[in-house]
C-alpha cells in the first residue's frame, strides 16, 4: 500500500499539518502535583523531532474540585500552565504541533483508592457502572464547569498550543451527559433523546469557542464504549448518530475524534465503515480514527498485561486513501516508540518497538 496519503498535509483554519499522523492522548500520571515538568517536556519533544503530525497531549483537567481521579494528572490552569508552555516552546522548537486535551473525569474512579476527591461532578449521580457516586450536580456546578472549560481553551491559546481536544468520550463528564445510562435528568441537561442530551457539551463547545475565537480549531474525543461498558451505545443508529454529531459541529467543533477499540470494527451492520467513517459520511467534518493502529492485540488486554507487537497498517492505509477518513491516531505504538512515523516513513514498520504494560512506568 501507499503511504502517501499518510504523508500528505493537512490543513484546517490556522492548522496546518505535515502528515495525517495524530499522537493519541494517553494519561501518563507523571506531573507531580498536576504540574507537568521537564521530563513531561522532553516526552513530547521526542515525539515532535521524529515528525508526529499533530501531538494531543495526556488529559489536563480543568478547574473544578474534584475534575481528576488521580493526583498526578497534569492540570491545565494555575501553575501547570508555566509547565505547559515549556512543554509547547519545546515541541515547536522541533517544528511540530501540539493540542491539549481538556479533560474532566467526572464520577469515574481512578486506580487509587486513597485519592479520592469530592465532591464528584455527574449529571445524575450515577457512575458508568451503575452506582450511585454522590449528588447530581446542580445548576451552578454546571455553569461553573462549563465556564472552566472554556477558560482552559482560552489559556491553552494564549500559551501557545495549536488547537485543543475536549474529551467527551470513555464515561468521563462530557460522556457522561451524552450516556442515557448516566444522565437521568429531567431538566433542560437530560432527556430521553441523544439530541437532548448533547445540550451540555453544546455548552461547553460554545465556551471553548468563544475563548478561542472563529480561527483555532476545537477537536472533540467521542466513543460509543465506555471504561469498562465495552458494549454501550450513544448512537444506536446513524440517525442517532446525526442527532449526536450534528448540535457539537453547529456549536463550533471542527474536527471528530471518534474512539474505537480497534479501528477496523464497522460501527453498524451493513456497512464496513467504522466510526469515523461513519461520523464523516453523516456530517461531511473531517474525521480522526484511532484504535490499535500499528500493534497486534487492543489496549485493553495490553494495559492488563499482553505484549503487543509491530502490525501491518495496509487496511488502515486502504480506508484513508479510500476518503473514510483524514487523520489517524496512534496511541500505545508512539507511546512505546517515539521514532514510530519516522519509521513507517521509510518502510520500517517491523522494527518499530512492541508494546508492554511495564512502559506505563517511564516516559519513554
């Protein structure tokens, strides 16, 4: 197959890309008191000088009490925004672009039981696995969210990133709102359709964008799972799915970022589009695809322990060039290998470095 859709630009608004490479975003839990340090910096940098085309950094969570579920996730307001500027000077001076992704955890717990902030934002007080994870948040918790978010767009503009990524997907808050099996509300926040449901990430999308103005360009994360509901749906349907996409591109979102497990799934029978094909037919927006790209296994049995190694992308190279979507996301492989893009670039896909959980440990 041919890799020269794979390195062909790409340009939206003020964003121009050398390749159709994205770096997934990955949480690394490396920013000692959320603020991301040198090491964090060079972690990017690496990345940058081997040519990722666009890098969206780890989750950075915004301004609210309890906006992450580990004490070491970066923050993207007060003094990790110092840090964060560092990171970016760092990654320009190599040429590349980077994004952060504003994050809120919402009522999803993290892996330490001891690090347990509160009160949690949910819409309904309902975790993704059904119990109960404290009060609904009220009409003021939700104004003051969703003006959180949009100040974390408006300062990651001024420091110097190059777009931002807002994370609706995997069960945390923005998802949690899309989700009919975590939003339960009645008010003018829940509903009984997909549609009315979209109306806080609308929000949010709208803030981002009025801090960011007409030319940034805003990603959203979306997925139809949730950790660790594999099988949930937001859109069961692709008229669903159009009911869903349709309100956050009218808000101002310019580019989807649809999560999969593994990017070769069709996202409904009778057609082998994924999700981000899909996503791209309905509303014609340009499209991110991402899941197991480039390693065998997915990223659940990797990050429970199964090695994964260096994997053909000949399909993936065949749905780009067919138009099923613009960009690519790679996730554990760039997390595993920073010359990954350099190496499939030059035909070198089998050297590339295989995947083992035991690389969570360091910022390779």
């Amino acid at each position: 197959m041919s890799l020269n859709t794979l390195f062909s630009p790409f340009t939206l608004k003020n964003l121009t890309l050398q390749n159709r490479i994205v770096m997934a975003p990955m949480t690394r839990n490396f920013s000692p008191g959320g603020v991301p340090n040198q090491a964090v910096a060079d972690y990017y940098e690496r990345r940058a000088e081997n040519n990722v085309g666009l890098i969206l950094t780890e989750g950075t969570v915004i301004e609210r009490p309890a906006s992450k579920n580990e004490a070491n996730i970066p923050n993207i307001y007060g003094e990790a925004l110092d840090g964060w500027a560092r990171v970016v000077e760092a990654v320009h001076a190599k040429g590349g672009k980077i994004a952060p992704q504003i994050w809120h955890t919402g009522a999803a717990f993290g892996n330490n039981p001891d690090y347990r902030p509160t009160p949690m934002d949910s819409p309904s007080g309902i975790g993704v696995n059904g119990g109960t994870v404290g009060a609904p948040m009220s009409e003021a918790d939700i104004a003051d969210a969703i003006a959180a978010f949009g100040r974390a767009a408006g300062d990651a503009k001024r420091i110097g990133f190059d777009a931002i990524e807002l994370h609706g997907a995997h069960g945390y808050l923005i998802d949690e709102f899309f989700w009919d099996g975590t939003n339960k509300r009645s008010d003018k926040w829940g509903g009984a359709t997909v549609g009315e449901r979209t109306r806080f990430a609308v929000e949010v999308v709208k803030a981002a964008r009025a801090a960011v103005g007409p030319d940034f360009p805003v990603i959203i994360r979306l997925s139809q799972f949730k950790s660790p509901v594999y099988d949930a749906k937001v859109a069961k349907t692709p008229d669903e799915m159009e009911e869903w996409l349709t309100p956050l591109l009218d808000a101002g979102v310019d580019i989807l970022h649809c999560s999969q497990r593994r990017f070769w799934e069709p996202e409904f029978e009778g057609s082998d589009l994924n999700f981000a094909g899909w996503a791209k037919k309905i509303t014609g927006a340009p499209t991110i695809t991402v899941g197991s790209v480039g390693l065998s296994g997915e990223f659940i049995a990797a990050f429970g322990g199964e090695v994964s190694q260096p994997a053909s992308i000949d399909g993936l190279l065949k749905r780009l060039d067919a138009g099923e979507f613009d960009l690519v996301a790679v996730g554990r492989a760039l997390l595993a290998d920073p010359e990954w893009v350099e190496k499939i670039r030059a035909g070198r896909g089998t050297e590339a470095k295989g995947f083992e959980r035991a690389l969570l440990g360091s910022l390779v």
